[in-house]
C-alpha cells in the first residue's frame, strides 16, 4: 500500500489509512443514503467541500454508473483551496486503479491546470464535474444550483476551522431545498450547532473504523436558490 496522503497545509490525512475507499462509502455514500437517493430523479447535484485526491468523486461516478438509468444525469461541484496537480491525485490514488479502471484514467485525462476559478468537465455524457480551485468561503457566493446532498470533507475543524465556518453553512442553506442531506466525518459540536442555526438537522451516527461518531443530517429550511452554476 501507499499509505494516507497528507496535507502540507493542515498536517493532515485526505483519508483513512486503514480503508480510504470504504471510509468514503461509509461515511459519504451510506452517510447520506446513495444510490437510493438519487432514483427517479433526472438531475442529480452532489456539493463537495474539499476535492483532495478526488477519491470522493471517483467513488460517486463508479456507484452512479452501476445504478443508475441511462436517462439520469450527475453533477459533481467540488470545491479546493489547496489542489493537487495530476500526479499527486495518480500516486495516492493507484491502490484503487482496478477499482477505478475506466474512470480514473478519464478524471487524470481532463483534470485541469492548477488555475484558480471554476472548471467544467464532462467526464462523460452523463456526468459533469465541476472543480473550483478557490476558497470555499468565496466561491460558494458564485454558485447557483439546487444542491440534493453534500459531502462536508475539509479537514478536521480544529485544523482547519474556515471550512467549517458560518459562511459555509449559510450558502449550504441557500443552495439546499426541504430534503437536501449532508454527511461528514465529524462529530464536533461547533459544527453540528452550525449546521442546525443553517435550518439542518443533525444527528450522530457511528464513524468509520476506530472514529466513534460522525454526523449526518437534512435540510428543513427554505431554498433560496436558482438554477445553474
């Protein structure tokens, strides 16, 4: 194995060394209850906060492909201050590259240049990602969609507190509709209050692995959103 990736910047893992991939399907998929969520819908928007090695999203795009119809279509935003360039998502990455076959040489196929602002990218016919290289703080004022889940996964909030900040859960609001679900690694309370003044519910579930508990929840307020990013 390769071991977790780490952050220069906030001396952290992207993921779990013990599973990355089956952290990401615990906590993020079964976390907010794919692939069921997104049947019968046509257009489907899951909302990222922290891109990383882009393991998230590969996870996502192989489950949509598996169960999916071919009438349904999937939008990935993913936000990242900090990117990666190709060959340090490809490293990481490589345990997963069977797993990942068709859909890990395409992503390093179209991934952008490390230039700050938004980057659309069909990956295919039916699936859109779209990577914005800035502060999520900042970018997520210029997004304008209808968002169905989100996966909160900066790094841990007393590492990394601007990616949990009341901004963050205001514009998660604003783009959110009665029934939008997150999920997210942490349990921590400075992020659950958060959430829940955002007009989310929150709940703790059990974590991945040796983590205890993770938070999981959905929106009850009003959308405020138009259409678009």
């Amino acid at each position: 194995m390769f071991g977790a990736p780490r952050s220069k910047e906030f001396d952290d893992v992207y993921f779990s060394a013990e599973n990355g991939l089956e952290e990401t399907r615990h906590v993020f998929l079964r976390g907010n209850n794919l692939p069921a969520a997104w049947e019968g819908r046509s257009d489907f928007v899951i909302a990222e906060t922290g891109f990383g090695t882009g393991l998230n999203f590969l996870a996502v795009w192989k489950l949509f492909l598996e169960h999916s119809q071919p009438h349904q279509k999937l939008h990935f935003i993913s936000f990242e201050k900090y990117p990666l360039d190709a060959e340090e998502i490809a490293l990481p990455l490589q345990p997963w590259a069977k797993e990942f076959d068709t859909c890990l040489p395409r992503l390093l196929e179209v991934y952008p240049a490390l230039i700050p602002g938004f980057h659309h990218l069909d990956l295919d016919e039916r699936v859109r990602l779209t990577l914005i290289f800035d502060d999520v703080n900042v970018a997520l004022a210029r997004v304008d969609a209808q968002v169905d889940v989100w996966f909160l996964d900066g790094f841990k909030p007393s590492t990394n507190p601007d990616m949990w900040s009341e901004t963050v859960f205001k514009h998660m609001a604003r783009l959110s509709r009665p029934g939008t679900r997150f999920a997210t690694f942490t349990a921590a309370g400075a992020v659950r209050r958060g959430l829940q003044a955002a007009g989310f519910n929150v709940k703790k579930v059990p974590g991945f692995g040796s983590k205890r508990d993770m938070s999981v929840g959905v929106f009850v307020g009003e959308n405020m959103a138009g259409d678009g990013v």
